[in-house]
C-alpha cells in the first residue's frame, strides 16, 4: 500500500513539473492573441486621446484661446497623427485576424 501511494505521488509531481513542457501550439497561438489584443487595445487608447486632443483644440479655438493660424497648424499635425494610428490600428487588427505575432 505504501508503494502504490509513493507512485502515485511521484507520478502528480511529474505531472505537474512536466506541465510547462507540454505546452500545445494552441497555447502558443493564445498567447501571442493576447499579445495582440493588448497592441490593438494600445492603439485604441491612443486613438481615443488623439481625438481627445483635436476636439481641445477645436474648443480652444472656439473660445479664442488659439488664432486660426495656430489652429489650422495644430489641427493638421493632430489630423496628420491620427491618420498614421488609425493604420497601425487597421495593420493590427489585420495582423491578429491572420494570428500574425506582434512585431517588437
């Protein structure tokens, strides 16, 4: 009876010290999906803070805190950033619909 008990526990131990080993490539594919969920949610805040600063701006320029040269020069670089975020964003969630990992 002693025997069979010792077995059984070296037997858990192996298994449970060989978990990491046995990983499967469907294990690896949600990770790196996880990976790329946090990109895409990255991009999706930058995003939201960009639009964020051109309404600012647009409500400074309203209220007269900045001329209309100053807005129009600050506008076009704020439109200009969210333009190339709004890509990277697409390239994203492109990459992880294809299960393509994160470049680094």
């Amino acid at each position: 009876m002693e025997i069979v008990l010792a077995v059984l526990i070296v037997a858990i131990v192996v298994w449970f010290v060989s978990v990491p080993l046995r990983r499967t490539s469907e294990q690896e594919a949600a990770a790196t999906q996880r990976i790329e969920d946090s990109r895409v949610a990255n991009l999706e805040a930058a995003k939201e803070a960009k639009y964020r600063e051109i309404r600012d701006t647009e409500l400074d320029r309203e209220q007269g805190k900045l001329s209309q040269e100053d807005w129009t020069r600050q506008d076009a670089e704020l439109r200009r950033d969210a333009v190339k975020i709004l890509k990277e964003l697409d390239e994203a969630k492109a990459d992880a619909g294809r299960g393509v990992p994160a470049e680094r």
